[in-house]
C-alpha cells in the first residue's frame, strides 16, 4: 500500500517538482495540496499547484491555506529577498493556465478534518512557511496527536538565504515554526538548506529530464533551469549552473530515507533578535538543555537523488 501523504506548499519552482515527485512516485499517495503565502501570494501559489496537476494529467485536490504569518502582519521580506525570490520562482510556473479549481474547503479545516477521520498514516509534508500547520495545532490542539510524522523543509544550520542566520520558510513566519517544531509530533524531519545544498541539480541533469519527454521530466527541467538562472546570477560562484531543487528533496527523503543522513537534536526557532530573527536554532553539540526533539538532516546524496528524480518523472499519468 503507497504511503499518503498531504504537501503544504507555496508554490514556485521547487514546490512543483516535489508535487509532481509525490504525484507520480509508485510509493506515494498524494491525498491533497495545501497552499500558504509564501514565495508568491497564496492564490497564485494555488494557481500554480492547480497548473502542476493539470500538466501531469493527476488530479490532486488543492486546499488554499493561510495568507499572512500567525503572528507578524506587516510580513518584511527584504529587498535583497526580494530580488532573489523573484529570479528564482517567478510569479506564475511557465506551463499552462490550470483548468481545475482550487476546493471550497480551507486548507487548515481540510488538515484538521483529515486528521481527525484518518484510519492510516498520513504523513504531513510542509515545504513553505508553517502558517497552515501552526493554525491547524491551534485551532485542533490534538493535531500533535493525530498527526504521525512531519517532514519539512526549512531552517538551516550552516548558513540562512534570507539573513545570514534564516532560511525562508522559517524566517517567513517564526512563531509558526516554533509552535510546529516543538508541537511534540512523534517523529519530525527537517530538512534544511545544509541538506539542500548538497543535492545540486545541474544543467546537464536538465538535459537527461528532458529527455525522458514526459511532461513531469519537461517542466522539472524547465523550472530547474530557471532556478539554475536565478543562483547564477545571485549566489556564490560555487553554485555555477547547479541549483538545489529544496522541496523535492523532502519528498525524496520519505520513498528513500538514505538520500538524506539525519541526527536527533533539539531544534527550536529563534523569534525575537534584529539580527537572528527566523534563526532554527539546532543544538548540534548539545550545549543546551533541551531534549532531542528533531532528526535534522545535515548531508545528502546528490547523485541518488537525481536518480530518484530521473526514475519518477519517466513515468506519465496513466503509468
């Protein structure tokens, strides 16, 4: 039986790769999309997730979620932000306008609805700001009961994208990532910008996608192509014509847990501080009191999870 699972996203160019991955993957069943604002406004994040499906030729119901954080309305992304976000996601995915509608049930009562009446596992896969997630656990406060397993991605150890010390996802709503991470859900994995960065997909593994002339392996190619584009011209010269695909990677780590190496260490989420506001604060040599609460992947397998991809995206709709 294919694990269900539910992606929460806020969709540009890396939430619709790993879409399309829980979508076609043979070990996935793909229950439901939720959106939230974050790399675009929430209702084109819900367009894009509805262009997604309707490329693939997969009908996924699409839930549209939160549109500001829990807690900081004034939401300050800075310019530099900004023009990064911009390069890399765009406003709306390159492939057709989606013919399907977003559902008439809000993300946070499909969440909480959904796990109330679940009779399996499903695991919850939250790829952008936790806003939808953190509502759910406020508005249901057994959700860290009901909930078996979250994998996400966001935070960082190592470095921040946004702030030198905060990744997006978490920066972009703070609070919201401090109720999730310490909600007390059974097993939760993150997997951060130290993992994604050690999964590079590059211009040539575009070449072999394409290739595979399914319309999965033609728009990662073509949305890993503009991602390429925009750390080209606004990341270090190390990244050179190779980017990380974040959210599909977390998808990844749930059909084959070995593309990633986690350790169980006490994460929670600075939310006060000019400068380390956003900051996912992990306890790598446990020099604090907190118990280990997280597995928190710091490498991955680039090579096996380009395969993975390549693998998945071969396939088409009625495979």
């Amino acid at each position: 039986m294919a694990q269900q699972v539910i992606l929460d996203v806020d969709t540009g160019t890396d939430d619709a790769v790993a879409l399309m991955l829980a979508a076609l993957h043979p070990d996935l069943e793909l229950i439901g999309a939720t959106t939230v604002n974050g790399n675009v406004a929430v209702d084109l994040c819900t367009e894009n997730s509805l262009r997604v499906f309707d490329h693939i030729g997969i009908p996924v119901p699409v839930y549209e979620g939160v549109a500001r954080p829990i807690a900081r309305h004034d939401f300050p992304i800075p310019r530099a932000s900004i023009r990064s976000s911009s390069a890399v996601h765009g406003q709306y995915l390159d492939i057709p306008e989606a013919h399907s509608r977003k559902q008439a049930t809000g993300a946070v009562e499909f969440l909480v609805e959904t796990y109330r009446a679940a009779t399996q596992p499903i695991i919850l896969v939250p790829v952008g700001p936790l806003s939808n997630i953190a509502t759910a656990f406020t508005v249901e406060p057994r959700m860290a009961e009901l909930v078996p397993e979250l994998v996400i991605m966001g935070g960082a150890n190592d470095h921040g994208n946004v702030t030198p010390r905060a990744e997006f996802n978490v920066w972009a709503d703070p609070e919201a990532a401090h109720i999730v991470l310490t909600s007390g859900v059974r097993r939760i994995t993150l997997v951060p910008l130290d993992a994604t960065h050690r999964a590079l997909v590059s211009l040539e593994d575009c070449a072999r996608l394409r290739v595979l002339g399914t319309p999965a392996g033609e728009a990662a190619a073509r949305f890993t192509e503009r991602r390429i584009e925009g750390y080209d011209a606004t990341q270090p010269m190390a990244l050179r014509h190779a980017a990380p695909v974040h959210d599909a990677l977390a998808v990844a780590s749930i059909v084959d847990p070995a593309v990633i190496s986690t350790r169980f260490l006490h994460v929670d989420v600075e939310t006060h501080g000019t400068l380390t506001v956003g900051e996912t604060v992990v306890d790598t040599y446990r020099r604090g009191t907190g118990e280990p609460n997280v597995h928190v992947a710091l490498d991955a397998d680039g090579p096996r999870f380009v395969e993975l991809l390549l693998e998945t995206f071969a396939r088409r709709a009625s495979d």
